[in-house]
C-alpha cells in the first residue's frame, strides 16, 4: 500500500531564505505568474535559497510515495496562475527530499479555479483514474494552497471516490478521517453524504427517493432536477396521454438529446402490431426495468413489472386487431393471448408467434412455480400484487425455468437493443450529480 498526497499549489507555496525586493519572487513589476516564470528561467541564481512554504511542515514529518500537485494554467491565461510555480516546487521537492521525478505528479486545472461546477469533472477524472489503479492506496489531501472552490471539490470527490482517505489541516499533521471531517466541515460531509446516498439510490432505481434527498441538501441544479423529475416520472410509470418520447421532452426540454437517444427495447416488427405507439414504448421501458430488477434480486418487482409490461402489450395488440372484446376477468388475458399466437401463425409471422409463444411458456411458469404456490390463481397481477402487498409473501428465488424463457426474450432476436436502459440514465444522473453544470 502506498501513500499519495493530494495538494493545490497557491501562491504561498514559496518562500526566498534571505528576501530581497529585487528578487523576481517578489517584484511587484511583474505579476505572479510572470515571476514565478522568471525564478524559473533563471534556477540557478535562485535553487540555494528557494524553499518550499505550505509542503515543508508535512514533508519534514511525513514522505509519502507519490505527491499530486493541482496548478492552475487557464485557457485564457491568468495572471495569478501557478504553472510556473508547480515546476518549482517540483524541482524542490527533488532536491530536498530525494524524490525521483516519476513520484511526482502534476495536474494541470485550466479552468476558472473558483469555479466548483467546472473543477468537478476534471478533478473526479484524475480521483477516479488512480482509484481505479488501486483502491487500497493510502490518500493524504493537505488543505492548505489552492482556492476554496478547489479544496472544497477535491474533499467532496475524494471522499466519495476513495474512502480510505485523511484530510490534514496545516498545523495538525496527524490528519483527520473523512468521519471527522464532519466536526471540521459540516456542509461539505452533509454534501457528500447525500451524494454518496443518491448514488446507491439511483443504482436501485429509487429515483423519487433520490429527488427528496437531493431537495433536502439543495442539490437541486438545473440539470440534475430536470434528470431525477424525469427519473422519478419513469419510476412511476405516468405515461397515459402522449407518447414516451414525447412526454419527456415536453416536460423536460434539458433531457430532449437523451429523449432522443432513447431506443425503442422491442423489436421494430412488434411496432407495427401496436394500436397505441406509446404502450410499445411504455412496456419496452418496463421490461428493461423488470430485466433490472432480477439482477437487483427484487425479484416480487421482477415479476410485478414484467407481467405488468406484458399485459400492456399483450392488452394493445388485441385492441389493434380484435377490439375491446372482454372475457372472463380470471382469464382474458390469457385467452387474448392464445388468440394473438394463433393469429401470428395464421399470418406466418414467425417472429412475432416465436415471441408470443415464449411470453405463453412464461404465464405458464408463472402458475406452476409462483402463484399456485402463493394461491394467487389465475388473475396474475392484481391478486399477486395484493398478496405481496397485504401479506408481505416473498419470492425467495425465480425458478430456473422463468429466467430460462426471461434470456430467451431479452435475445438481440427481439429486442432492438440491449435492456441497459436504467444503467444508461443512472450514469446520466452520477455524471450531473459530481459534474453540475455538463448538460446545461
């Protein structure tokens, strides 16, 4: 395990031994940048008595094994920008404390350094990059240097990104962990915490929850309220007047490029045999959803949201083709649906009977494995439902068989693309959770 520290490099970071006003480090001719540049091009005249200000109290009681230093060179170029002072305390660090030059690390911000919402995405790229090279690594972050937008981000980020971290105060140079933390700064922890909350949220699709957390703490920019309300609007299934697509870009215009990107889950051929387009779009959805679910391991919501996609589907064919005929209500449904698989055979419409015939076999599972054994019978959903809900029965594991004929269906032979869906719109919402302003 190694130790990495973390640190943004200010404009307090040097110090000259004997001062001089004549000194490039301290010509009020030039600005910072500039004199930062001109100790630089002129070493040698200045490396004897050039030293380090914020870094040398740590580095006197502790030598990590890899020091990450954040300096600042703006795409429109900054008077107070540290690129220049970077590479010194680089070169200080080599000469004092015998670091190789690979040890040493510099990341470079070009952007407005007292800008949260910019500095988020570069800083959570490098946090994620070097959590991914090993999460047992041991992170230091010196919160002295830098501006307070920087060292408020680099805490937020690297203590939901690597855990395993401490937070050292100048003046304290044992540290402090990411849980104490809270006595130190309270709203960035309140912060943290609700993100790091969010995320396990959104990960098990309960987006309303994550909107009434993120109401909460105030995390409600623009982007990330108009990504959950739709999040949420799916999760509870309020599609009942216009067309999916259509519904989300009406009601949230920031989302309508994502809208737009939405594949329909279903097979093109199966459109075709819709009354409604919108149903075909809202049972394609909820069958993703039901395809997440198993791999939840919610598995009474697996079963509740696939038979509820399939009646939708199975309730608009037969709508389409055959009218609003009623039968027996503890059987119409599958009575309309051995109708539509004898309709698809008679018009030689073997992909559509192959799928039908599969969603049969399922009913079918259905009855032998869970609802005879739960007492349900025959009227799937709302007795199921009841059961679940009034009684609290549990399904301990979906039989082989259903998840058997569940692969068969999700084949690329019926589906337009893969069910991945809700992980495409959770990585949506973690990527406007860290990074604010990237889809406004």
């Amino acid at each position: 395990m190694n130790k990495l520290l973390f640190n943004n490099i200010g404009n307090r970071h040097l110090y000259l031994e004997k001062r001089d006003n004549n000194d490039f480090l301290y010509n009020r001719k030039y600005d910072f940048r500039e004199r930062t540049k001109q100790v630089l091009d002129h070493w040698n005249d200045y490396k004897d008595k050039i030293h380090l200000n914020i870094l040398k109290q740590y580095l006197d009681e502790q030598k990590p094994d890899e020091i990450h230093l954040f300096f600042t060179d703006q795409s429109i170029e900054n008077t107070q920008d540290t690129y220049y002072a970077a590479e010194l305390v680089k070169k200080i660090l080599i000469r004092d404390y015998q670091y190789d030059e690979d040890q040493i690390v510099l990341h470079k911000i070009d952007v407005n350094p007292s800008n949260e919402n910019l500095l988020f995405p570069l800083y959570a790229q490098i946090f994620k990059k070097l959590h991914a090279l090993s999460s047992e690594n041991r992170w230091i972050f010196l919160d002295a240097g830098g501006t307070p937008q920087q060292k408020l981000t680099a805490k937020l980020l690297i203590g939901a990104i690597h855990p395993n971290s401490v937070i050292h105060y100048v003046g304290n140079v044992e540290g402090v962990t990411i849980d104490q933390l809270f006595e130190k700064d309270q709203s960035s922890l309140r912060r943290l915490f609700a993100m790091k909350s969010m995320e396990v949220l959104f990960d098990k699709l309960y987006y309303t929850s994550a909107l009434t957390i993120a109401n909460e703490y105030g995390m409600l920019k623009k982007p990330l309220l108009n990504f959950l309300l739709m999040a949420s609007y799916i999760e509870r299934n309020i599609v009942k007047t216009i067309s999916f697509k259509e519904s989300i870009k009406e009601k949230y215009p920031l989302v309508q490029n994502f809208a737009d990107k939405i594949p329909p889950v279903y097979f093109n051929e199966l459109k075709k045999e819709v009354d409604d387009e919108k149903n075909y779009f809202r049972s394609g959805i909820m069958f993703a959803k039901a395809h997440k679910y198993l791999k939840l391991g919610r598995n009474e919501d697996f079963i509740l949201t696939l038979q509820q996609s399939l009646e939708i589907l199975i309730e608009d064919i037969y709508k389409k083709h055959f009218g609003d005929i009623q039968y027996d209500e503890n059987n119409h449904l599958s009575i309309k649906l051995d109708i539509i698989i004898k309709y698809f055979s008679q018009e030689n419409k073997i992909v559509l009977y192959n799928f039908f015939k599969l969603i049969s076999n399922l009913f079918q599972s259905y009855q032998i494995h869970i609802l005879k054994k739960n007492n349900v019978g025959n009227n799937f959903l709302d007795k199921f439902r009841n059961k679940y809900a009034h009684e609290g029965k549990a399904i301990d594991k979906i039989p082989g068989n259903i998840i058997k004929i569940f692969d068969q269906l999700i084949s690329a032979e019926y589906l337009n693309s893969d069910t991945k869906y809700f992980d495409k719109l959770n990585a949506l919402l973690k990527e406007n959770l860290y990074f604010p302003n990237y889809f406004s």
